[in-house]
C-alpha cells in the first residue's frame, strides 16, 4: 500500500506558506463519522497551525461521501473561498458499493478541479476495514486531514499567487 510507510501528519513547517489570508472551506461526510471527525479536527488544527483564522474556516456538513461532490460544487459557486478540501471515509463493505462510491467521488472531485477555480483536496480514507481508518485518521499513520490541509494552503497559495500577477 503506497501510504503505509509515510505518516500522514509529518510535514516542515518551514516551507508551507503562511496562510492568514486565506480563506477554506472543508466539506464534510457523516457517513463513519467517528472517522471523519478525527479527520476534521486534523485539517482544522493543521490550518490555524499554519496562520489561518478561525473565523475563515467554513465547514459543511454533507450525509455521505457520495454527496461531497455537489456539497464541494455548491461551495465552490457560493463561497469566496481560495480552497476546498473533502473529507470522508468509505469502507469496503459486503457490497460493491464502496467501489461505486470510491470511483464516483474520485471522478466528481477530479472533475470539479477542471470545471471551478478553486483547488479542491481529496481527503477521502478508502479502507478495508475500520481499524486502517482508525490508522489513518489520527493513529499510527498520522492524520489524512492535516496532509490535506498542508495541500489546501499550498493550493490556495499557488492560486492567490497566479491571481495576484494578473
Ligand atoms: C451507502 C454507503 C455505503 C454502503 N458506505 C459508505 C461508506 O463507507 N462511506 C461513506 O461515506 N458513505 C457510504 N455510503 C453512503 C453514500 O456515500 C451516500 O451517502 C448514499 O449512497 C446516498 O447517496
């Protein structure tokens, strides 16, 4: 599994930008939430570790991860927001649904990152069982949101940059 030896909560301080001036949105799955909350609370300390306000952190909450691609959608039209991140966690059940809702949430987000001009971050676990959600959302692989966020700041950093020379 490719993230197995890198813990998802590791990165340098030092090169991640400041992010005062910008403003997030986090969408959020209910579905699993004892996961998903961890993942939030990850992203949210990650953003105000990195110099952003409280008050510029917008979080919605959606029923399950298939509904983060219009809640991110809906987002991204309403808010003035430099970047989005998604957040869920799908676990394979006795069902081929989590395939469907897996391919279909990757696809919407990929889809969504052509379509509007704000960056949007994929933080959805996509496990086996329980206990590698657990692993990846707080546990012994770190934390799936803060990466998330550090990719959300760099983003958002590189889309005021661009937006800045115009
Ligand atoms: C239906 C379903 C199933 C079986 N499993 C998950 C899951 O593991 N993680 C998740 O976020 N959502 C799951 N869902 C719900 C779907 O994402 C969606 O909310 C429903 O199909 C309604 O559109």
């Amino acid at each position: 599994m490719a993230t197995v030896n890198k813990n998802l909560s590791h990165y340098d301080q030092a090169t991640i930008p400041n992010a005062e001036n910008m403003r997030f949105g986090i969408v959020v799955s209910e579905w699993n939430s004892e996961i998903t909350e961890n993942l939030y609370k990850g992203a949210e300390q990650a953003l105000l570790e990195n110099g952003a306000k409280a008050d510029n952190i917008i979080r919605w909450d959606v029923p399950g991860s298939f509904e983060l691609i219009y809640g991110a959608t809906l987002m991204g039209e309403r808010l003035p927001v430099d970047a989005i991140i998604v957040l869920g966690s799908i676990i394979q059940g006795e069902t081929r649904h989590f395939e469907f809702i897996s391919q279909a949430v990757a696809q919407g987000i990929k889809d969504l990152n052509m379509q509007i001009d704000i960056p949007t971050i994929l933080g959805v676990l996509t496990d086996d069982t329980n206990q590698q959600a657990v692993d990846r959302s707080g546990g012994k692989h770190g934390n799936k949101g803060i990466e998330c966020a550090i990719a959300a700041i760099k983003m958002a950093n590189l889309r005021l940059k661009f937006n800045d020379e115009e």
